[in-house]
C-alpha cells in the first residue's frame, strides 16, 4: 500500500457537502498521495488505515479537524506599513482625509516602487507564516500597489516566487487599477491600464484574475467596465472592490460581467444580492476592513436570502493588517452575526468559489485536495465561540504536516 497520513481519533470531522457543512464526531480522514482517500468514523476508517503503517499518524483526541481555510481576497505583497495611519484614524482622521494628505494606497506605492522584488518575497513569505499559521493553506493575492508596467510586474513576479517557496498555494489578481498614480488623469491612466500593463501581465501569464476599485473618486462603473472587459479579452476573470463606502453600480456591472465575486458590498441592497445570485457571482464579505475602518459590516442575511454562496476572506493589506481567517470568522460571527456553521462554510468551500475552484480545497470530500487543520477544540462552534485566540494546532498541505 501507498504511504498515507492519517488523522485519527478526532472529536470531530467537518467537511463540506454541497447541501452544507457536515460534522462527524469521533472521525479519522486519510491523505494518500496529496488527495483524500477516506474519511469516517475513526474506528472503521483505522482498520484499512492503521496509523502503525502510516507514514504519519496524527491523534487528534480532543481536537477538530477542518479543512484548510482559503482566503479569497488580500493585498498580502506590499513594502512597509501603516501602523501610524491607525493611530491617526482613531484620533478621528477618515481612511479619505489620509488619503489626500498623501498617504494611504499611494504611500504603499512608493515604497513598493523603491523596494526590489526580492525584498517584496521577503516580506510576502512572512505574511504567508502567519496566515498558515492561522490556517489558511490557500490564498488570493492582488498586485495594485506598483501602478506602473515595472512595478505591478515585479509584484505578481513575487507572488509567483513566494508561491513556489511556501506551502500555501496562491492565486494571483491583477489590480493594476487599484488607484489613479499621483499626476495622472483617471481615464489616461486606465488607457494606460488596458494598453501597457495588461498586455504585459498576460504576456507572461502572471496572473489569473483582473480587479479594479470601482469607487466614487476611484474609477466609475464604465471605468471599471472598460478594465474588466479587456482583462477578459486577455484571459482574466473579472473580480470587483464594488459598493464600499458608497453604492454606484458595481454589484450590478459584477452581474452583467459574471464576474467571479464582487467584494466588500458594505453599501449593497437586496436587489444586488439578488443580481449577484442570478449571475453566479459570489459575494466575498471582508468584515475586518469593516472593523478597520469602524464602518457598519456588510449584511451576509441579504445574500443567504437570496440564496448565494457567500465567501468571506481578509483583505490583510496595510490598512486592514490582519493575516488571520481565524479572526476573520471570529469576527464573521461576533460582528456580522454570521452563525459558526456559515462562517466556517464562507472561509472554505464558499471562499474556494469565489476564487473559481468550486472543487478543489476547502471541502475535504474524497478526492480533495488533503488541506486541513486541527484545532484544538471540541468541535467547530467552539472556534468562533473562543474568539481573539488561535485555535489552530496543526495545518497540513497535501496530508503534509506544514505548521504544527
Ligand atoms: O480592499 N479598497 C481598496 N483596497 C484595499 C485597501 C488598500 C489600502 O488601503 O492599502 C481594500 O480595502
Ligand atoms: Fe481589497
């Protein structure tokens, strides 16, 4: 027989099945080969899998185990941070008013477009530790803080290096429409988008998705159309920062372009949720950028009544500095009153949707990919239940033991 690594003896098993999230208690799961090849109840599972002829055996007594978390929405790859803009804000400045003194997205800019590549990996793969170690094995990561041909290349460059360096697989966006460049007229520099930096990033099969900041004051709704359209033409699937700090269209425009998700959605109605459903495109609800920034969250109830996958993911960048889906479902639940079933659900399998790998992690099913974690809880309400701690013991990659 293969080597296999086995799990045994788990006070519970979550896994997600299309009708929702299922637990099994005193559950073993068995990786042969990267996938899952069984799981179940622990004592029937170890008769065909006896951890003495496991490769690894894990006794997870006491413990949970649930598949790796993916995160579905980052700006992980940047140079240096923010910490004062934090302080500002809760001396009462505005994420806007930062903005136009010169810092916010574009302060990151410059200090992306002085560092070298190699210090952009650097810094990446230290993000990338602590986002496994909180569980997350898979990860969307944006460019958007280069703005030129030059610098939004070397950063999807470095996510592809850092991608082959570090257990967690990533999934690369480019966002070379993240912000208008100091100087620029906002249609020039879209021109500019669509003409040099597009061609250049699909040249070179740098990344995946496209994604603009569909924003008052940051690109329009046509603007956004124009981006999205052309990344299509090069081959990228559409993704949208839609309805954040005011609703101009973006849900909709995310609809009609049947985009892969739209995300933040703070400001979006019923009617988005249900424009969103129809076009299969999955909302990904960010509540730590809402608790950032101290605005209301997005409401996930408006989505489930329309009867949509939600995702929720991180958005760990300079202003939202959180590499942690624990504390992304934490907060799931404790602010946007998600419940642990749901959120848990979010942060997997509706997370894998949004980033267009329906069957691949977050699932645990046989055949998937063996990306798990084991918590150190009874079973997966006591997650959330225990907030503002990590729960998460060990993380696996391919039935790989990558964190523990
Ligand atoms: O998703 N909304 C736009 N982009 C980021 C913020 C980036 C930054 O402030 O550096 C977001 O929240
Ligand atoms: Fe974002």
């Amino acid at each position: 027989m293969a080597e296999y690594t086995v799990v045994h003896d788990a006070a519970q098993f979550v896994r997600n099945r299309d009708e929702g999230l299922d637990a099994v208690p005193d559950a073993a799961v068995v990786v042969e080969d990267g996938t899952v090849v069984a799981a179940g109840p622990s004592v029937e599972v170890v008769q065909e899998y006896p951890p003495e002829n496991a490769a690894v055996a894990i006794n997870a007594d006491g413990k949970t185990v649930l598949p790796g978390f993916v995160d579905p929405h980052t700006h992980a790859v940047f140079a240096g941070d923010r910490a004062d803009e934090f302080t500002a804000k809760l001396q009462g400045k505005t994420y806007q008013e930062i903005a136009s003194e010169g810092g916010g997205i574009l302060r990151t800019v410059r200090a992306v477009q002085e560092t070298p590549r190699k210090a952009l990996v650097r810094n990446l793969l230290s993000h990338l530790d602590r986002m496994l170690a909180h569980g997350t094995t898979t990860a969307e990561v944006k460019s958007g803080y280069g703005l030129t041909v030059e610098s939004e290349t070397k950063l999807l460059e470095a996510i592809r290096e850092a991608d082959k360096r570090h257990p967690i697989d990533l999934v690369p966006t480019f966002m070379g429409a993240h912000a208008v460049p100091e100087g620029w007229d906002t249609d020039d520099y879209v021109d500019h988008v669509i003409e040099e930096q597009l061609p250049a990033v699909a040249d070179r099969g740098l990344a995946e998705f496209c994604d603009i900041f569909c924003e008052t004051g940051i690109f329009t709704v046509e603007q956004s159309r124009r981006v999205l359209t052309a990344g299509r033409e090069y081959g990228l699937t559409p993704k949208i920062h839609a309805e954040e700090f005011e609703r101009i269209g973006g849900a909709e425009l995310a609809a009609e372009l049947g985009a892969s998700s739209a995300d933040h959605l703070l400001q979006a109605t019923p009617e988005d949720a249900q424009d969103l459903a129809r076009a299969d495109v999955v909302p990904v609800l960010l509540p730590g950028t809402a608790f950032a920034l101290d605005a209301e969250y997005a409401d996930p109830e408006q989505f489930a009544a329309a009867g949509t996958t939600v995702a929720i993911a991180t958005d760990f960048n300079p202003n939202c500095f959180s590499q942690s889906m624990e504390f992304t479902v934490d907060l799931a639940c404790h602010g946007m009153r998600m419940d642990p079933a749901s959120a848990l659900r979010a942060a997997t399998a509706g997370a894998a949707s949004a980033v267009d790998r329906p069957d691949g992690p977050g699932r645990l099913r046989e055949g998937d990919p063996g990306d798990l974690v084991i918590a150190d809880v009874p079973d997966y309400e006591h997650m959330p239940y225990n907030f503002g701690v990590s729960t998460v013991e060990t993380v696996l990659k391919s039935g790989e033991v990558v964190h523990d």
